[in-house]
C-alpha cells in the first residue's frame, strides 16, 4: 500500500461548491474555487461546512444560474413565494422619493446609494443584495445604503426608526440561513464602505477595526505584524469581520482560539432608534457591568448594528503540521482526539472526522484513491502535501451529491454521542427500506458523517438518488428530535436567519425562548408592546427617565426568534 | 552579584495579607496563609490582587479583630452606617415566622436553614454571612438559606419574590467590593451545599457541576483526569464556581486560557421569580439565539441566581517554568513581553510586572534581598525556588503597608500606557509636595506600580505614613478620571458591588448605563416600572402573552447599577 503522502499529489485540487438537495449537483451553481493563497487559507476552505464563499459582486456573472436554455425557471423564487405564509408586515412604510432624498443627504456621496425608488435601476442590479449566494432566498429590496461612517450607520437608523422604515444590516452576504437578505422590501444597509483599521497594538495584539473589513484583509493585516485573526473561514475573501461577530461565526480556528464570546474585547453598536452604543474595549479585563456587547455576538442584526470590533489576535504559530490517521472505531477516534489534545494541548488546531462511508462516497465519486487510506496514518512532508490533505476532506461534501442530492445538517452533538446519529440514520433508513448502496431502486444511497470534531461539530448528509418526499418524512423532524434528545444545537456555527427561526425551539427552551423574545423588545421593541418604559400608543414608549421615543422594531425583521 | 536563584530560597515565605488604608497593616486582620498545596496554587496565591482567601466559618475565630483590649471598636461598621445616604427599600417586606415555616417546608433539613427570627440564634452566628472578609461591609440578615438543588433554589426565589422578599446570593464570600453580602436585612441565599460535580467528560473537557462547588474542589477533581480549571485565584479553597462565574473572576490563568465569558459553556439559573432557565449546554457551537447566559457572567446576582456551570478544561501541562527578568525601561518590559508572547505563544500562562519602585519598597521592609536583582535574570530551577519568585512578587503588596498603609487600585489600562498611570501620579505627587521617600513630614513615601501586565491589569499602590484627606483628594478622581481618559476599567477583576457602584459612570457611558437599567428591568424589574408588558398597578406585569407576573426588584438589591 503506498503511503498516503505519494497518493495525495495526483489528486486534483476539487473545485468547492455548495451543496443542497433542492438544487441537485449537475445543476447547481459552483462558486470558483478561490486562488491558492497561504498555507492558512485555502487549503482550509471547506465551503460547504463553513460560512461559504460566495460570488462577489464584482464576478455576478458566475452567480447566474447555469440552467439549460430550456430551464427558464432558473430565478431563484422569491422568499415571499418559497414561504407564502409570511406576510409583509404592515407596520413597515414602504420607501419613499422624500426618504430617498433625506439619505443621499446623509450619506452624502452617490456610490453609497443603490437607488431603484427614484431612479430605473433594473432589478438585476440589486440581486446580489437581494439574494443570498445559495440562491434559496431573495428579496425585493430597491434600497441600498452604504455607509462610510458610525455616525452614517446611526443618521440612517435614526431616520428609519422614526419612519418605520425596516432594514436588514450586509456584510459580505456569505451566510447560509438567509439572515443577510431582505424577505419584502427591507432597505439594505451594507456595510462594505466602512472599512478601515483603526488600530493594532501588536503588544497585546489587540485590533480595532470598522465592521465592513473583509476578514481576508484583517488577517493579512495582523499577520504582517506576527498576529494572527483568531477566526478563519472559507468565505475569508468575502465575508466582512462585523457581520462574523453578529452571526458568532466558529470556523477553523475555533478549537485553538476559541469562540467570539472570548475573544471580542469589544464592540461598537449603534442601536435601532440610532444611538451609538460605545463599547469599543481594548481590555482583556473590564468587571464594571453586565457584558452587554455579548448579546450583539450571534444577534445577527436584529438589536442593533455592529459598526466597528476589538478584537484579541494571537501570535501566529510559525509552523503548521498536517496529520492522517485512519482508525477502526469512533472509539478510536475518541482515543486519539484524547491523545492528540493531550500531547499537543493548545497547539492543536483542528481536528476532522471522516467516516469510512464518506471515503467510500469520496472514492466512488472521484475515482482517485484506493480504499486503504482508511486505514493508513501519515504526515504531510510539504506544502503541496498539506493543501492535497485538505482537499481531501474538502472533497467530500460535493462527492455525496454524485448521485443526485444531499440532505445536509450541521449539528452540534455532545462529542460522546456525536457519531451515534449517522449510525441511528443508517439503521433508520436500513429499517424502513428506502436505502442501498447499489439497488439504484432505493432513493437513499448512504448516510455519512464528517466534521469538526474538535468542536463537536458534525455534518450528517444524506446522499440520495432523487428528490423523495418520503426520505423529508423520514428525516424531519427525527433528526431534530435525535439531536434535542441530546442536548445537542441545531445549528452549531450558522445562525437562525429565516431558514432555522421555526426550529430554534429544538435547541432551546420555551423559557429560552422567552426571554430572548424579552431581549429584542428590550432593544428593538415591536410597536404595540413596549419594552422599557410605559405604552402610550401604537409606537411611543414613554421611558421612565422622561424620554418618549419611537421603536418600530425596525431591525432585520421576520427572521431570528 | 549572585544569581537570584541562590538567594531567594533564603527568603522567608510572606505571609500573605489583604491591604486597605482603613486599616491599616499592624492593626489589620491577616487571613493565615493557605498550606502550600501544589505548584499551581499556593506559589500564586498573591491574595490582595486576586479575590482573596478569607477565613472560612470554621476558622471565623481568625476573622475576629485582632485589635488590644482598649479598642473596643473592633466590630465592623454596619454598612448602614459607613452609608448613611442609603436607606432601606421599603418596598422589602421583613421576614416574618410564616415565612421561615415557609422555606422551612421548601428546604425540609435544619441543616438548610440559620434562623434568627424564630430562634434565639445570636448575632454572631450570622457574622460570617453579613460581613465581608476584608471588615468592611456589615448587613443585618437574620435568615440564611441554604437550598441544596436547583429545585429549592427556585422554590425559595419564588416565594421571595411573591412576598417582596429581597435576596443575596452568597458563594464564599471572598468577593472585594462587598457583593455577597446583605445590605441591610436581606435574606442570604448560600449555595454551599449545592455542591454536587454532575459530569465530567474527559474527551471533550466538559465539567458540569453545581454552582456551589468549591474551586479547589473543581480543579483537583478534573486534575485527576488530566485538566485544568480555567481559572485559578488565591481564593481558591474558599470561593466556589458558582460565584466565580457571577463576578467573573479573572485570576491567575486568564492569560492563557481567556475569560468565562470563552470557557463557559452553559449556565443553570434561576429567575428571580423561581423560573430556572436551563442553559446548560456542554457544546461548543451553539448558534441559536442569543447568548442569554452572557449576562450572568459578571452579573452579581442581579437577574437571577446560578445553581450550575458547563465549562471547557483545558489538557492540564506537564510542565511549568518560572522566569524573573530585570530590565531597564517599561519600553523593555513590553518587548520581552512581545518576545514572550512570540516565543510562547499559548503556553505562556502569565506575565507579571513589578518596578523598580516596588522593589525598592520590598527591600527596605523586608531587608532580604540587594537592589541587583532588578537588572538580574534567572529560571527557577526547582520547586523551592519556582514558590520563591512566586512570593517575591506577592510579597510588595504587603511591603508597601511598612510605612502606615497603602492606597490600592485595580485596574485595566491599555497596555501602552498601562505604566504612564504610575509615572504621572509619581509627577503629581512630586509637584504637589506631598510625596518624599526619606522625610517622614510627607505623607506619601512612595507610589508604586505592579500586576498582571499581560492581562492589562495594573495595580497602582500608593505607600502612605499616615492617613491623610489630602492625599485621598488629589488621589481620587483623579485616578478614576486619568483611566477612564484611556478608555480603562475601574474594576479590572473584582465587579462593582455596594464598593464600586458609583464609579461605574467612569467605565461605562451614559448608554451603556442606561441599557444595564434595562437589562436589570427585563429581568428584575423594580416594581412601579415596568418590564416587557404593560403596567397595571405596582409591582403587577401583564406579560404580552397573557401571563401576570408580580415582580419586585428582590436580587441583590442597592448594587452593581
């Protein structure tokens, strides 16, 4: 058996892509694989687990839909249609010339204004801000705001606000749970101009810096001064560092780094009715209040804004070592994610699971490896070598779909358990009879699992044959059960957005529930309840301190809780 | 000149002791040093910078004043007393005979329960649970609960709070800023016996445990599974997890494996009203709402009551190293901190600071060492000399005491100007006459500058020969004023409490304030304001979805906001 390290070479570097079952692989759009860059980038950009690479707005041409000329149904559906039991919600004005005019006076430039209210914009010029990368979600937004400063982003929601304009905050709209596009008319307001450092002490490695800088950028930046941006993510090229911290993004730094939670030193919010929440700490250590910035880390935009971050980065490692082991039992894996923690304790980095199935899918697929790998060890000896072991893990989310289509979770299981759910599909589907390896008869193919398992992240997919309605039955919600039974999350690294808001009660409690519902109408409140303060009418909330202010519960409605 | 090595093992272990200008160093208490334990703890136990080890109830006789026959105003101040401006809330009711029959049939053992109100029970029975360890605050509690599950927990805070019952959570009172402690006649809720460690996952790092377990306990426990606690301060054999999660202890490890606020998993409270919101998660990704538990990091027992903790341990390390670094300039000390951080990387787990100033002071109350150890190097080759380093740096927070008594701020600057804070109050002292180090006719002999460096965290100590209103008045505001100019934190690691309550305006701005009212109001709401729903009469909230709830503002009151 030849070692791994002569294998890997000759196999081509996969081409990423996205995968879900309602756009089967052959038709589905693929990004472009991003340009090899660093050893700490792209060989780690696993699109499909982590927040994904989309197209920008500078190559649109590669989001088109690559239908077939006789596929006319290529738009991708309106939200609004996709979820016709969502209604826009009345209390919202639409947009109007006079608003339109008050922004450009705020925003002052022309390139901060995307205007199809006073002027004929096509419609093919807002998709990229209606329309999220993986085309299940769109808009029709005719506004679109880009600040340049914090005071901007606060004139913008002040006026907003007071009109009961709603309004969804961008950033590189790389999410996968459609939380960065407009389900009606929302304005966007993007955040992409407001891009600049505004300071790294490379003593204590503490960065400052505008919401609207690419994470690419930032940790280019750090690194030229021996630092390290403690988040890394497949979309780095795209995705913008305030909207990371608002979806609490994990990616793969997390198991050495550790969560948002822990390393944001601060932040600077400007809240619904445009009040500039100032929080912008470079401590490591403030025990003067309730840690209010913490509730805008996973908000996802519906509390308020986050316009600029401070941030901890860590000296970066001056080597990297790629390890792969192939071992007989989960068991096995434990034992060895022990001993790997063990001996490497906070240098270890990463640490991926792919089970047997997913290789043979992987093999199956790609034509490329013998089977032995599975139980081969090896360490990459190069730069080439390392990239080919990503790839290899990379090369297994858009293998499962070969066969037609993937259902796909992201999950958070208790690491004892986390591998017992695709046994408990396999056998699940082995039951009821709708899976085979080979009978082409049988809709389900296989069941696989991979992921970080470092986190206690897992990636069940399911790879089918066709579109089955009987294999959604069987799924849904046992899945979500399976995984509640256990404590585990629903969603481990992606957000609510609209795709997961009706789910969330699989993760957390009704209690839960209700006092998240208590924390956005604390900052955000929903006209005719009143947060703080007592209900004069529809819209007024008098505050015990004497002010009376307007909330509309403007902030990037329909979706969250 | 001979190396360090040699001659520190000739120093005699300090005892450690808590400084305050009150009281001062030859009249004041002195806790006896903790045993030395292993290498982790005791060499650390630097007390007055760390929550700090108080006597425990077994030991109380050691907490008596150690004052001559002829002071008989040795008993602590009531805090009623020291602040006369604060009254008691009469919206409290006081706890009747029916009340204690109440929690008595909630609790069901004698052992839950210290009663003074249907017993003759003596004052000083309650001394341990109305006073703090440092003899400054002094509250009135006649009833100490001490619920054993989670379910007592909520039964009792149910009842408190429909009958206007104001409550005082209490781990092991070793908190600074007089938080755990009642203000007037409070009752105290103690959670040492909710004491249980509920799991422990040695693959993923997980302890989930109640929140009344002691730290000590906690570490050594997962120590034998080969992890660390994150945490570790000198009041480890005293304060419990609980509790250190509510003040959001920093301590001695923060360095190296970051706050709470990153290795805190989950949460167990509960409510106020006697909800127990069960979030008490073992994963690390959990992308579902927001991040509620957040608030109770650092909220000292205002919204609610923790009765557990999921938190990550990290591998524990093999092996530490102690270095002690003279150099010549502050410029110097952030260099081979930088150079620290770049060689180390995350294995370094602290990096104190102590200038030449402190040094000096060290030496002359001490008479131990030559002024050459602070251009000296050296690497503790063994045990012996590894605690001796430890207990030179601990030992100038007593030194400075030699002279009459010291003046002590924590705090958190940003690391660039971390050290200007010492240089320009040695400045302001020199120009306003009121500083020398030899003339006895002055009253500040010298200022000095310490801490933990690589957290940010200064201590700024101003030696004094007698207590004097001048000196207190160029002191203050002006420190507060000279770190808040800085964006600094007047609380590093010790929480508000009754002691810092009114200074939270010179950390946080007016927004934040007002939005901690309000995260108070959403929890906790004061009776007469409203929370989320409409007010209907005092103290009575119609909650949106249709439930009436009386809330009363009963957690902690008179602190933190």
């Amino acid at each position: 058996m030849p070692p791994l390290h002569r294998t890997l070479p000759a196999l081509r570097r996969l081409r990423l892509a996205n995968a879900s079952f309602q756009q089967p692989a052959h038709l589905r759009l693929r990004p472009a694989a991003p340009p090899l860059r660093t050893l700490h980038s792209s060989p780690r950009a696993r699109q499909e687990e982590e927040k994904v690479s989309p197209t920008t707005s500078a190559s649109s041409a590669d989001h088109a839909p690559q239908d077939a000329p006789d596929r006319p149904q290529s738009k991708i559906k309106y939200t609004s249609d996709s979820y016709p039991d969502l209604k826009r919600d009345s209390r919202f004005k639409k947009v109007s010339k006079e608003d339109v005019e008050h922004f450009k006076k705020i925003l002052g430039s022309e390139a901060a204004i995307l205007d199809g209210v006073t002027n004929e914009t096509g419609e093919e010029d807002f998709e990229q801000y209606n329309s999220d990368w993986m085309r299940k979600y769109r808009g029709q937004c005719r506004l679109v705001l880009k600040p340049e400063t914090t005071e901007q982003v606060s004139g913008v929601l002040k006026y907003c606000n007071e009109q009961s304009l709603a309004v969804v905050p961008q950033g590189g709209n790389s999410g996968l749970v459609g939380g960065s596009v407009p389900v009606f008319d929302e304005i966007v307001i993007n955040l992409s101009r407001l891009n600049k450092v505004r300071s790294f002490d490379d003593v204590s490695g503490v960065l400052v810096a505008d919401a609207g800088v690419i994470l690419q950028q930032a940790d280019e930046y750090v690194g030229k001064q021996n630092h390290i941006f403690p988040l890394d993510l497949g979309a780095k090229g795209t995705c913008q560092i305030g909207a990371n911290v608002a979806t609490n993004a994990g990616g793969l730094r997390l198991l050495r780094y550790g969560s948002m939670h822990g390393n944001i030193l601060g932040l600077e919010c400007v809240l619904p009715d445009g009040t500039i929440m100032d929080d912008l700490s470079k401590l490591r250590k403030n025990n003067t209040g309730y840690d209010l910035k913490q509730l805008f880390i996973g908000g996802e935009g519906t509390i308020g804004i986050i316009t600029a971050i401070s941030i901890l980065c860590p000296q970066r490692s001056s080597a990297i070592n790629v390890a792969y082991f192939g071992l007989e039992s989960y068991e096995k894996v434990m034992e060895a994610f022990k001993e790997a923690k063990k001996q490497l304790g906070e240098i270890l980095s990463a640490f991926e699971l792919m089970d047997r199935q997913s290789q043979s899918l992987y093999h199956q697929a790609k034509h490329v490896m013998s089977e032995e790998i599975v139980s081969d060890g090896v360490v990459a000896e190069s730069e080439t070598q390392l990239q080919s072991l990503w790839a290899c893990r990379e090369g297994i989310s858009e293998a499962g779909q070969h066969w037609g289509g993937v259902y796909k979770y992201d999950l958070s299981i208790p690491l004892p358990e986390l591998y017992s759910l695709v046994e408990d599909a396999r056998k699940m589907f082995e039951s009821n009879g709708l899976m085979h390896t080979e009978d082409e008869k049988f809709p389900v193919k296989d069941v696989v699992g991979y992921g970080h398992m470092g986190d206690s992240n897992l990636h069940l997919n399911v790879a089918t044959r066709r579109y089955d309605k009987e294999v959604e039955r069987a799924l849904e919600p046992w899945v979500y059960e399976w995984v509640a039974k256990r404590q585990g999350s629903i969603s481990a690294e992606h957000g609510l957005g609209l795709a997961k808001k009706a789910f969330i009660g699989y993760s957390r409690s009704e209690t839960m529930i209700r006092l998240m519902g208590k924390i956005k109408e604390t900052f955000d409140p929903v006209s005719g309840s009143v947060g703080f303060g007592v209900s004069c009418c529809e819209g007024i909330v008098a505050y015990a301190d004497g002010l009376v202010c307007l909330q509309k519960g403007i902030m990037n409605p329909y979706k969250y809780i």
